[in-house]
C-alpha cells in the first residue's frame, strides 16, 4: 500500500471555499464510488489547515482521483487559495483501527 499525507493552510477568507470544493470532490467519490483507494480530508482546530490522506490499495488497475472533475476543480487554483502551499509526503501505516 502507497500512503501519501499532504498538508497545508488555506488563505483564511478562502478556507470556507475551499473546504466547499472538498466536499464536492466527496460528492463525486459518492456518486462514481470508485475503486482501489481511501481518501479522508481533515480540517483542523486552527480553522485554516487542512490534511489529506490518501491510501492506495493492493489492486489491480486502481482507479483515480485524477480522473474526476471536482478534483480538477479543487486543485485548479489550490495556490492562489492558499499562505502555505501544499506539501506532499509519502507515509508508512504503523497501525490502523476501522
């Protein structure tokens, strides 16, 4: 299993915006249900930034995110939307509950 966790912290007039365009990307991922991974997005205390963790599956021909509209949209002006852009790491599960 790949594991990738990006974090950054959105403009804070834009944070609502942007949360708005996550949530459309989940609207999609609940309509196409897509197979081969997990997504979870965090919003934390601070109000302004964000966590994405995205977990590939051991399968074949996994779908992806990349195919989908709304996360076209969501990544389109991710910069302008953001004081500290994005950073993107590649993770290891130590351990997991549900």
């Amino acid at each position: 299993m790949k594991t990738t966790v990006v974090h950054y912290r959105a403009k804070p007039e834009r944070a609502d915006e942007n949360q708005l365009l996550i949530e459309a990307v989940f609207a999609e991922l609940n309509e196409r249900k897509p197979e081969g991974f997990t997504y979870k997005v965090f919003r934390l205390k601070d109000d302004v930034s964000f966590i994405h963790v995205f977990i590939e599956h051991d399968i074949d021909d996994p779908e992806s995110l990349q195919d989908m509209p709304a996360f076209h949209a969501f990544v389109a002006d991710i910069a302008d939307r953001c004081d500290i852009p994005p950073t993107a790491r590649a993770a290891t599960i130590v351990g997991g509950y549900r």
